[in-house]
C-alpha cells in the first residue's frame, strides 16, 4: 500500500508556504505503517534534525503543500 504513494526514506521535500515565509526542507526518515490504510511519513527537518513530524503520504504527494526536491539526500548535490 505504501508503494502507491511513492514515497521513500531518502526522499527531501519543500514545503510549499507563501510568498513572504522561506520554505522548510524536510527528508524522509521512515515510512510508517501503523495504519496500513494510511501510511505516514516520519519528516526530519534537514536544517534541525531535532525538529519532526509525521504526515500522511498522501498529504505529501499533494503539491499544494509540498514538493519533492530530490529522491535521496545524494541527490540535492
């Protein structure tokens, strides 16, 4: 089910604010399946990795909240 989502540890998002707030990266630390019905993400702020939250998935792959950067952290070169 998490496959669906094509949501992936490694992964960094933007978080989509607005025009005055400069947005937040956020890598994907795990994927969570507590709930296999709606799988969330473990998020780790990349500039404080001591800030997190879970999200659903499906909250992530919308992009009126955010987009997918890079598909691993060896990716944001």
């Amino acid at each position: 089910m998490v496959q669906r989502f094509n949501v992936k540890e490694g992964q960094r998002y933007a978080q989509r604010l607005s025009v005055q707030k400069r947005a937040s990266v956020w890598k994907v630390g795990a994927i969570l399946a507590t709930d296999p019905s709606i799988p969330h993400a473990r998020l780790i702020n990349v500039a404080d990795p001591l800030q997190t939250k879970t999200i659903s998935c499906f909250a992530l792959g919308d992009r009126a909240f955010y987009e997918l950067i890079a598909e691993t952290a060896t990716g944001m070169g």
